[in-house]
C-alpha cells in the first residue's frame, strides 16, 4: 500500500494544475449542495422537532357553543382515529383599540386555559408564569426570543372587556391562541365557541386529517363545527420562504455536480492516455493491474478529500447568514433555526465516492493493459479520424491553420465531448444567471418606474408612550400634501382581523389616497377599487386555500364584512391582505391611518422635506425610505458567485484539454514548425481546436439556460412573477450568449496556445 501511496503522491507533483482544478470543482459543488441540503433541512426539521417535543395539535378546532355542549365535545376525543385530544377550552376574541407590546390593534383570539401542558399542545413559557386568576393574561410570542425586559406587567384594555395584565409570554408551535387566561377570566368573557386541540393516529396529508376530524365529530350537531386549522398548514407557513431559495441552489448543486463528473473524468483519462508508458513502467516494477488503478483513483481523491473539506467549511459559514435571511419575517415559535449535521456528513462522505465513480471507468483502462503493450503504445493519439476531416478541411477556402485546429477535436471524440459538455453547463449556467439577474431586477424596480424619492411617515401612538398628532388623520394627510415637494401620498391603517372559518387572525392593511404604486404590483387581476374586494400575495392565498375570484369574511369589532379576492400581488405577507378604506369603514369607522407615504416630485430634496413635516409636528415622525432588495441581492449575488466559479472551472477544463493535446502532438507541433508554421499560426491552430467546441456548446447551453431559468421563477412559491419579468430573452442578449461558450473555450486555451507557440523544433524533436 505504501507503494500505492509514493506512486500517487508523485502523480500529483506532476499534475498539479490537473490537481487544483478538481479540488476547486469538487469545493465549489461541495458548497453549493450542502447549503441546498441546509436549506432543504432547516425547511422542515427545525418545525417538526418543535412541533413533536410539544405535542403540537394536528387539528386546532373551534366549535359553536350554542349548538354542541361541553360534554359533546368531550366525547370526540375517544373516536376511533383520535390519538389524544385536549379540551374543550373556551375561545373569544377581543379587540384591541391600540397598538400594545409592538403588536398591531384589532382581533387577539384567546383562549382559557388552566395550565399550558396536557395531552396535546404543550405551552412554552418563555417568560413570567402561567395566568391564575382573573386580570392576568399570558401573550403568545411567535418569534424567537422574547419581547425583552419591562414588558411584564402591561396592562391590556381590550373594548368591552376588563382590563388584563401581563404575567408571561409564550409560544405554542401548533398557534393555538394569541394569548391565554384563566378559566375564570374566560367564564367572564362569556365565550360562544369553544376550542378542541386534536392529535390523529394517521396525520402525514390533508385528506387524511380532514377523514380524522370527519370521524371524531360524526356524532356532533350539524354546523357546530366553525373552523380547523391543519398543522400542515402551519409548517408550509414555517417553509415558505426557504422553499423561494430552493430551487435555484439545487438547480445549482446539480450543475456542480455535473461538472465535477465531466472534469474529473477527463482528467483522469487524460492522465491515462498520456501516462501509458508510467503504466508500463508501474506494471514492469510488479504493480498489479488493481494497483495501478488504485494509483489513479488515489490521485484523484487527494484533491477531491481537501477540496470537499474547505467546501464543507465555507458551506457551513455562509449557511448562517443565509439560513437568516430565509426565516426572516417568519413565526419560528420554539423551533431553533440551524443546519442538521447529516447535510455535512452526506457532503464529507459522498463528494469523493462520487468522485471516485467518476474516475473509476477510465481508470479501469489502465486494468487491461499489459506491460508490454502500455510502453510501446507511446502518447501519440490514432489520428485517422481527425486527419481525414483535417485533409477535407485542407480543400476550402479557410486558412491551413484553422483548418488543422478544426479537425483536431475529431481524433480524441471522448475528450472533445468532455470538454464540450463542461462547457455546456457553463453556458448553461451563465444563461440562467442572466436570466435570474434580469427577472430579480426588474422585480426588485417594480412599482419604482421613476427615481422619485419616498418617506415614510410614522403617527405618534399614545398608547407607546408616544406624543399624539395635533391634527386628526385627515387633517394630517392634507398637511403633507401641501408641503413644498409632495407629489402623491398614500394613507395606511393596520390592524388584526379575523377570517372567518380561519382559526389564526391575520393582518389587514387599509389604504386611501394615491394608490398608483400599489396597483403596479398586480400580476393578476386588479387593485381593489370598491368596498368588499381585496388582494393578497400568493403565500397567503397558497396558506388559506383560496384564489382570486373568492370570498372571505372579515370580523373586526364585532362586525362581518363580505370580501372578494379581486387580484394577486406579486409579493405579499403571508399573514396579510390588502383592501381599501372603503371596506375599514364597514368594520370601524373610527380607525384611524397610522403610516403615510408620500412620493415627492423629481426636483424635490427629500431632507428638505423631512425637516418640513418635523417642524409642521413634531409627533409625525418622517424617515427616507430605503430600498429592500434583500432577496434580489441574494438570489443575484450567489447565482453570480457560483456562475463566475462554474465558468473558471469549465475554462480551468478546456486548459486540461488543451495541454493534453499538446503534449500528445509534441511532435506534430515540430513537424509543422519544420516547415515554416509560425508561431502566430500555432496559436491560431491551438484556440480553433477547442473555439468550434465552444460555439457548439454555447448553442446547446443556451436553450437549456432557458429551461432552467423557466423552471426556477415558476417555482418561487414566495414570488408571483408577472409574464413580463420571465420574458427576458432578446436577440441581442442570445447573441452575446452565443459567444459566451466561446470565451470559455478561447479563455482555457489562450495559456497552453502560447506555451505551444513558444516550443522550439530543437526541443521538441529533441524530447521525441
């Protein structure tokens, strides 16, 4: 084994350009796919492991109280099919007149609980205690953390309600409630629909526990069920935005896998047709046919071992930062957001066996050679086939050194199809990051068609210990108005709401004024022009089952208004719809706007303006507006990253090739030069050999490039791409793209072109 080892060992001393490019591929693909399998992971793992450890509801029920008893419901947790069930708990929902704790005013469901443990749904208290007594409330917290010292001890005014104070916060992964309190403090709230928390023997898909739930209230009153909510619905809410990223990082871990097959595979067989007489002289020495083949297959493995390493390294830095701009914004609850160690296991063990696999067939080559045949076989190619085309060739009108270059890809077919496939997915792979750049750019501009600049304007809230406006909201929007530099403003009212037949409250924004901007971020549809019509972004209608054309209920206050989704935007909370104040006015007349954005005029200096509205009053308080393309950056900046590493890579094969070919015609090269080919001429003949593969592959790449990016803007299921974003292609860009197969190509040779021209006829017959 030992001499197994020095043999490697000294076989990559000698390739060491060989030994850097799979190490760089094998890094970058390593990469790639292990934050692709971190994503994957942290998409469901993190959920599910919360949601087990608290025995989080598969199905939160509420049922009407005036149509199914207390005792009723009882007896739906020994049907057939339910695991354990918890309840009934009374439900109501009171509303909040102020913004509280940072949250939102309107609906906050709640629920009356005497401890947080039992059966199912298992309470996290995160801080204080449990509610007790009458007067004490515990908020539900669904994000990581808590809402941080001094907030113990707030006291809640809900309207037509006794005044709650807060002794703790917690977090339920099953979202069971917005907040608890004690059974005696529900008996006061006179509840009118009572809460079941299920867990169902069978539980992966939705048909199944629509049956369970079927099953365990069969024996109820008819109508007494009013709203269930899946915990399937819950983890695709949890995923949402990692699944945006999903696509395009495994789209991209596949191609660096491809290109680690092909570039190891080449190299490897490049090793061994220009290494027959060192496996000769290997077998003459009593190497055996197997170790020869392990000699080849441990100088691959060297580089793909450190390379798979340092990937793994990297992957696991870069997966942070991008792990936290995935959840951002989203409700993790309990649920800790990291990568599994298995991706990092998977990525350590898998990339060298594949590599491994990649040069095991034609390291197999050197497995039937006999000792005798490997030394007089010489490095010289059989060079029938290209010298055939090369004499053709010889007959036109183009010049005898592109001539000679052309034919030159025909007398070794396999690597030239090598070379051509690692070119191909790095047009490919440029094609879909132009594809991406231009899509993500022109979404992240949408509804920015003109460079004016926004403020925002936040109102004072009292109930923040904040100054409030000294006009009223109307007065206020006239006033920015009639500031020096206002073009449009738009007003704002956000507020909590009840779905009807929806277990959750959800946000609801409100909009008055110059709603222009909002209206371009239509993809499908229309903005809401009258009372009753709504619109949302695709996560939200996705989570709630429902698509442009239906109704829902909205409840506020005690009062119900009937609204119709009339368009999809292309972005939108998952936990929020839009509609205009026409529909507020049916729910609460009295909700004032809490947020003004005002677009100011081209010429119009927005710092001017700001010190305007502060000195108009002082409790508005302005702040330019920043534009967030975090997502665009992401997407953009690591297609782009992995493009520029791909095309290195690619060219990093062509320059493989192209040295191979030339220390295989060593000889030919002096030949040529013997009778009078200049040095000029062969470089020429060395960059046509592989710019004909290029120009080949950057026809075949681009199409695939399409396909690629198609597949990937249709399945961010975070984003609505209107048609117009996904028709980027233009003839001008197709043909620029053309030419990108041959740069790689022309890139990889440009080096080993000049080292040809630079050999002198002494040396190279000399060496012959």
């Amino acid at each position: 084994m030992s001499a197994v080892w020095r043999a490697s060992r000294a076989a990559v001393k000698r390739r060491r350009l060989q030994t850097f490019v799979i190490g760089l591929v094998v890094l970058c693909s390593t990469t790639t796919i292990l934050l692709g399998l971190g994503l994957l992971t942290a998409a469901s793992a993190p959920f599910d492991k919360a949601f087990s450890q608290q025995r989080g509801a598969h199905t939160v029920a509420a049922f009407d109280l005036e149509k199914a008893s207390g005792a009723q419901l009882a007896q739906t947790s020994r049907r057939p099919g339910v695991e354990a069930a918890a309840g009934p708990f009374g439900q109501a929902v009171l509303e909040m007149p102020k913004d509280w704790l940072w949250m939102s005013a309107g609906s906050l469901s709640v629920v009356g609980r005497s401890h947080p443990d039992g059966p199912v749904d298992h309470i996290r208290l995160l801080e204080g205690r449990w509610a007790t007594a009458p007067g004490e409330i515990v908020v539900n917290w669904p994000v990581a953390g808590t809402p941080g010292p001094g907030q113990l001890g707030t006291k809640l005014k809900p309207r037509g309600a006794p005044p709650l104070t807060v002794v703790g916060f917690a977090t339920s992964m099953s979202k069971s409630a917005g907040a608890w309190v004690s059974p005696e403090q529900m008996a006061q709230l006179r509840p009118t629909t009572a809460q079941m928390l299920y867990r169902f023997t069978n539980a992966s898909t939705e048909e199944q526990l629509r049956t369970g739930l079927t099953t365990a209230t069969a024996q109820l009153p008819a109508g007494s069920l009013t709203t269930a909510q899946s915990y399937l619905t819950l983890k695709r809410a949890f995923s949402a935005k990692t699944d945006a990223y999903l696509p395009f990082m495994t789209l991209f871990g596949v191609l660096g896998l491809l290109v680690s097959v092909l570039i190891v595979g080449n190299v490897v067989s490049g090793a061994v047709v220009s290494g027959h007489r060192h496996i000769g002289v290997l077998k003459s020495l009593g190497f055996t046919p197997n170790q020869v083949v392990a000699v080849y297959l441990t100088m691959v493995s060297a580089p793909a071992v450190i390379g798979c390493a340092i990937g793994t390294l990297i992957g696991n830095a870069v997966a942070g930062p991008i792990l936290q701009v995935a959840f951002s914004g989203i409700e993790t609850g309990s649920a800790s957001i990291s990568m599994s160690w298995w991706p990092s296991a998977l990525c350590l063990v898998g990339m060298p066996a594949l590599v491994v696999l990649a040069a095991l067939i034609p390291a197999m080559h050197t497995h039937r050679l006999s000792a005798a045949q490997a030394i007089t076989a010489g490095s010289a190619p059989r060079t029938g086939r290209g010298l055939r085309i090369q004499r053709r060739l010889s007959g036109t009108r183009l010049p005898r050194a592109v001539s000679l270059g052309l034919g030159q890809p025909f007398a070794r077919p396999g690597r030239s199809l090598l070379t051509m496939a690692a070119i191909v997915l790095g047009v490919t792979t440029v094609t879909l990051t132009t594809g991406l750049t231009s899509t993500m750019v022109a979404y992240g501009n949408a509804g920015k068609s003109d460079s004016a600049a926004r403020v925002d304007v936040q109102a004072g809230s009292p109930a923040n210990g904040q100054t409030a406006p000294k006009l009223s909201d109307r007065q206020t929007e006239q006033r920015l108005r009639s500031l020096t530099g206002a073009d449009r403003v738009t007003a704002r009212a956000l507020t909590k709401v009840s779905l009807a037949g929806y277990t959750q409250t959800v946000f609801a924004n409100f909009y008055r004024g110059d709603t222009q901007g909002l209206a371009s971020e239509i993809v499908k549809g229309h903005w809401p022009a009258g009372a009753g019509e709504a619109v949302a972004g695709p996560t939200f209608l996705n989570q709630h089952g429902i698509s442009v054309g239906d109704r829902v209920t909205i409840q506020l206050n005690g009062k119900q208004a009937p609204v119709t989704i009339v368009g999809e935007l292309m972005e939108g909370n998952a936990q929020a719809l839009d509609s205009n104040w026409q529909t507020l006015s049916r729910l609460d007349p009295t909700t004032e706007a809490a947020e003004y954005t005002v677009q100011l005029a081209h010429d119009a200096d927005a710092q001017s303006y700001i010190e305007a509205v502060k000195a108009a009053d002082p409790a508005l308080h302005p702040s330019l507006r920043r534009s967030d393309n975090t997502a665009t950056t992401t997407v953009v900046g690591f297609a782009s990253a992995f493009t520029v590493l791909l095309t290195v890579v690619a060219s990093l094969g062509v320059f493989n090739t192209v040295l191979l070919n030339i220390r295989e015609r060593r000889r030919d090269l002096g030949m040529l030069k013997s009778i009078g080919m200049t040095p000029r001429q062969v470089m020429a003949m060395t960059v046509t050999s592989v710019a004909a593969l290029g120009a080949v592959g950057g026809l075949l790449g681009i199409p695939l490039g399409i396909v690629a990016h198609r597949l990937v803007v249709d399945h961010v299921g975070v984003i609505s791409f209107p048609e117009s974003m996904k028709q980027v292609w233009h003839l001008p860009q197709l043909a620029a793209l053309i030419l990108a197969g041959v740069t790689i190509a022309v890139l990889g040779a440009l080096i080993p072109a000049r080292t040809a021209a630079r050999l002198t006829i002494a040396k190279v017959l000399h060496n012959e």
